[in-house]
C-alpha cells in the first residue's frame, strides 16, 4: 500500500498549514486498525490535505496512496477514501487534480462490485465522473442494479445514472430509460423517488403527469416501511424519548431535495409536494418538509399560505426537533408568516422559557418563537417584549425586532428610552448596546427619545472606536425624529466638518428646515466626499426638493458616476428637485438591470413619480411577473431578502396603480 512513500520528499510539499510532512503519518492512519484513528486522520486530510476543497501539491501526490488502500479489502472504512478520491477529482478542484484520479480510474471498476456496501455506493458515481468509457460505465450501472439489494447502494448507482444523463446527453436514452423504469412497480418507495428526482433533472419530458401525488404517496409508503422495520422502544424510556426528537432522516432529505430541485421554477407543484410532505403523519417527513421549504420561500414568489399554515401547526407538536425547525422558517418570513401567527403566539404563551436564548458565550438574544411573531407585525408580541425588556439583561438585538411592530410597539417606548438611558457611551460596548434600541425608538419617532439620544451624542468620548458607529446611529435617530429634534440643532452643527457630515445636514434640515444653512456642506460632501459621502449627500439633497436647485449640476456629475448606487442616489435627487424625468429614468433602466439590489429604491421613487415614471412600467411589469426573487442567488442566505423583495414588488405595484 505505501511502496515509494518514503521516497516522496514530502517536507518540500505543502497544505493548508505549511509543510506537508505530516502527510505519511495521516495515510498510514487511514490504514490503521484502530477506528479512532483512522477517523483522526480522515479529519487531518480533509483538515490540511484537502482543505475546503482545496488542491496542493502534497494532495495530489497523495493520490496513489489512496487509489492502493481503497483497493486492500483488510482496509476499513474504504467507502470514505473513495469519496475522498471523489473530491479531489471533482471538477471544481482544477484539471491537475481530476486528471490524476482519472489516471487511476480503473481502479474504480473493482470496487463497484466490492464486498462492503460503502465502497460500491461511493464507487458508483466514481465511474461516471473519472471513468471515460461511457459504454462500459453504463453497462456496469446497469448490471449493478440488477443485482444489488442494499438499498442505500441502490440510491447511489440511481443517483450515478442522473449524472451519467447530465454528463453524457449524447448516450442517456439508455440511463433514462433505466430511470424510467425503476420509477414505476416493483421498485421500492425510495428507489422510486431517487428515480423522480434524476429524470426531473435530466429528462423532465419523462416524469409522470400526476408526479406530485405520486411522489407524496411514495413518501408516505417509505415512512411506513420505516416505521414498521424499526425496534419499538417502551414510550417512556430515554431511549424511546430520544429516538422520537431525533432529526429528519438525512436519506429521506437528499430525495426531496433532489426532487425540488429538479422541478425549480415550477412553484406550484413545489408547493404542493410540500403540502403533501407537511401534512405527512409521519414526523420526519414534516420536518424534513420545513426545512426544505425553507429554500423555496427564499427563492421563489407566490401564496404559501397553505405550506405557512402547515409548518406553524408543527408548532404544537412534541417533537423538539420539528418545533424548533418550524420556528427557525417562520423567523425568516416576517409577514409572509402571519398565517402561522395563531401557533406563535400560542407557543409564546405556553412557553415563556422559550423567550430568550441562552449561548454559551455572549449575550442572549431574542428567542426564536417571539422573534418570529414579532417579525410577522403580529402586536400580541407586544406583552412579552415588555416584559423582557423590564429584565435586568435584555436580548441582544430586540429592537431591530420591534421595529417589524410599527405603531402597535408604541407602548413600549418608556421602556425602551429606560434601557437607552443606561447604555454608557464611555463603553466600547456602546455602539452596539445603543444601536437596537435606537432603531426601535427611530421607526417609533418617539419624540422624548431625544434627551437620550443626545446624551450619548454628547458623552461619546473622543478618539474611542466605537464613537464613529455610535454617532452616525445618533444621527440618524434624531434625523427622523424632525422638528422635535430642535433642540439638537447645536450639536449637529458641530458635526458638519466631520465625516458625518452629509448625516448631520440632513438631520439639521430635519430639525430646522433651514436649507441655507445645509446647503453649503452638502454641496460639499457631493463634490468632495470620501467613501460614501457623496450618495449620502445625494440623498439628503434629494429631502430639500426645490430648495436644493443649486446642486443639480452636481448632481447630473454624478448621474454618470460609474459607481452604481451613486448613480442611483443622484437620479432621485434630481427628480424630487427638479421634477424632470428625461435625465433620471435611463440612470434608472441601467440601474436596475445592473444591479438587482438597486430596484427598491428605484421601485420607490417610481412610486412617488406618477405617470412620468410609465416609461419603467415595463421593467416594474417584468418584476411583478417574475417568479424568483430578485435578490436570489443559488445556494444563498440572506433572512431579510424576503422582505426587502416583498417591499419591492409592494412599491411595484404602487408604481403602476399611480399612472
């Protein structure tokens, strides 16, 4: 198995922390006898050989190695050195690495036949990724479903089907064919979805016309097999407690997932393929539901009303694992949760305990189950968040979640003055302390915040890190508090030669409406601005209308900017100043197609213009009509882009209504 290794000048090589000598060290463990060992090393290769992905010279080099000890029958846990194989050749590793697994792709043909399942489910899609003998690739599929009964092989050999279809268009009718008929009788439940999902995947054209029904009756029949194959454990021992909190089977997950994916943009099957999930009586299938829709409302626009309904009654099961899957969805709905807004406040009433949670280290933060009501704009949240925020620690973040409650958190305003009056602006801490709370007493415009707000202000002292967040959130506080901020006015003059300028101009007007006096430094910020000083000043000037007349050639400067979101900036100004739409709706048509986090703004703006906006209707029309949400990005995360998208096609159609 290691002939040569010592031969290799392994101190030469590298990975991801430096010299690779260790790395004869970590492949001998691999062969070790000791299965805490050979764990240990997998880590270490995976940790520095292969490092996120990664390929070094050392990795390579271990290739060989690798290829010996996956084909050593006294070797365990081979299956793992195969799928480590596996990643190192795949595509995205670079053509270096995937020519050295093809190298040894013959190696692989063996091991479809392996004794030990794990080895022939990690080698089935080996041979379709590295082995460039297409015909004989499929012959061994197609022999190896014939004769194989471990079922989890079964869903890999189906799985190396679909990629053999992706991968070679120009020889798949005999793989679809194969998947089309392990989709029907006799298969097994399972063996049937993993069918599904490959042929959505590469011959849509071939999945049945009643595929949601189909799919949700084979989940259900998998359940039951499942359930009927397991040990039954006494209800009340620990072990019958654990095994009924346990998560979502992983296997039942990849199925779904497979099939969701494959159907992507047709949302209503999607939705009702998870309307069958959650309504499965089986607790693993609804919570692998939850999760998976989870992507869905991240990504796609429609009513999901009814799955929303569906995940808030997994709200009152017993199951720890499917409550707690339930709320981590819903706290990323904001209002598109107001159909499961019943079970949240019901879950809030009945367990209190479940108001904050706890970490390790830090502060606490906002429990999942009242930050989700919270978010919905659901005022029943209001009684529990007073009384948090009358708690001698209170969450981190809390009121960037009252903010979602609009005028129904009124109430809570003394409290929450209280709180901002014991944040001490000597405190590193302070920006971050100060900065919930000024949000919530902002979107509340609670007018006698502002003492305490300009004693932070004030107090911050000089030269202290946190001083420049703290400012600019001081700032804009006072900014939306107006008129009542009067008394503010003097600090904020202060502020007009530092890098909060455009800020404190704007705040000014606010509180004087005196644009003689902010007109000069926005100006100035306009031209001469650092960073994002220009936009901002672009911004505020936009708030003065007809009064900022002096910086339209500034800001047609601007328009051309090739900064996008400047550009953005300068063409509301110039419509809320000048009221000519014929230099500010091409900057906007670029805008939008450039840059897809720029169309709330311009959504916005368009709202406000009128009929002089129509000549945008067609993008705000293409918008309303799109299915996938504009911030959407394969594989990505975001819990606010679902309301920040909401509010786009919100100010959409009020763009249209006003023509």
């Amino acid at each position: 198995m290691f002939t040569g290794i010592d031969e290799v000048d392994w101190a030469s090589l590298r990975h991801a922390y430096g010299s690779a000598k260790d790395v004869p060290g970590l492949l001998r463990g691999l062969a070790s006898a000791d299965a805490a060992e050979r764990e240990v090393a997998l880590d270490g290769m995976y940790g520095s050989v292969h490092h996120q992905g990664n390929v070094y010279d050392s990795t390579l080099a271990c290739v060989p190695f690798l290829f010996a000890l996956a084909s050593r029958t006294e070797v365990q846990d081979r299956g793992a050195i195969v799928e480590l194989l596996v990643s190192i050749g795949a595509e995205s590793a670079g053509p270096r690495a995937r020519a050295a697994v093809r190298a040894g792709a013959g190696a692989f043909v063996p091991l479809a036949d392996d004794p030990c399942p794990a080895v022939r489910r990690a080698a089935a899609g080996a041979l379709v990724r590295f082995l460039d003998e297409p015909d004989r690739v499929l012959a061994l599929l197609r022999r190896r479903m014939a004769v194989e009964r471990d079922e989890q092989v079964l869903l890999a050999l189906t799985e190396a089907l679909g990629l053999f279809v992706r991968c070679r268009p120009a020889r798949a009718a005999a793989a679809v064919d194969l998947l089309a008929a392990q989709s029907g009788p006799p298969h097994a439940p399972g063996a049937r979805l993993a069918a599904l999902g490959q042929l959505g995947l590469g011959a849509p054209e071939r999945l049945p016309a009643d595929l949601v029904p189909t799919a949700v009756r084979l989940l259900r029949e998998r359940s039951e097999r499942r359930t009927a194959g397991a040990d039954r454990v006494d209800a009340d021992t620990l072990v019958g407690r654990i095994r009924r909190l346990r998560p979502s089977d992983e296997e039942g997950s990849c199925l779904l997932r497979t099939l969701h994916r494959a159907l992507d943009d047709r949302v209503a099957d999607r939705i009702a393929l998870l309307v069958g999930q959650l309504s499965s009586p089986d607790a693993m299938d609804r919570c692998n539901a939850v999760w998976m829709s989870a992507g869905l409302f991240r990504g796609w626009r429609a009513d999901f009303s009814a799955p929303v309904s569906l995940i808030g009654r997994q709200l009152g099961r017993e199951q720890d694992q499917l409550r707690d899957a339930a709320v981590s969805v819903l706290a990323e709905l904001f209002g598109l949760a107001a159909p499961a807004a019943d079970e949240l406040h019901a879950l809030v009433t009945v367990r209190p305990d479940l108001w904050v949670h706890t970490w390790e280290r830090g502060r606490p933060s906002l429990g999942g189950p009242l930050k989700a009501l919270a978010r919905s704009g659901d005022p029943r949240a209001v009684p529990a968040l007073s009384q948090l925020l009358a708690r001698p620690v209170v969450p981190g973040g809390l009121g960037f979640e009252i903010v979602h409650l609009g005028p129904a958190a009124v109430p809570l305003a003394p409290a929450l003055r209280h709180r901002l009056g014991q944040v001490d602006p000597d405190s590193p801490e302070a920006a971050e302390s100060a900065a919930p709370l000024l949000a919530a007493l902002t979107a509340l415009r609670d007018p006698a915040a502002v003492p305490e707000v300009l004693r932070l202000l004030r107090g911050a002292p000089e030269g202290l890190g946190a001083r420049e967040a703290l400012v600019g959130q001081a700032v804009r506080a006072l900014d939306a508090l107006g008129a009542s901020a009067r008394a503010a006015a003097p600090v904020l003059r202060g502020l007009l030669d530092t890098r909060h300028a455009a800020l404190a101009a704007g705040a000014l007007w606010s509180a004087e409406g005196d644009a003689d006096a902010v007109l000069p430094v926005l100006l100035r910020e306009l031209t001469h601005g650092r960073g994002r000083s220009a936009r901002t000043a672009a911004e505020q000037l936009g708030r003065l209308g007809t009064g900022a007349r002096d910086a339209l050639p500034a800001l047609r400067r601007l328009a051309g900017s090739d900064r996008v979101w400047e550009r953005t900036a300068a063409a509301q100004a110039l419509w809320r100043i000048d009221g000519d739409p014929e230099p500010v709706l091409p900057v906007f048509r670029t805008a939008w197609s450039e840059n897809p986090y720029t169309r709330g703004a311009i959504a916005e703006c368009l709202a406000g213009m009128g009929p002089a906006g129509a000549p945008l209707h067609d993008l705000v029309t293409a918008e309303l009509a799109g299915a996938r949400r504009h911030m959407a990005r394969p594989g990505g995360y975001g819990s606010h882009d679902i309301a920040q998208d909401e509010r786009l096609l919100a100010n959409c159609r009020r763009a249209l209504a006003s023509r």
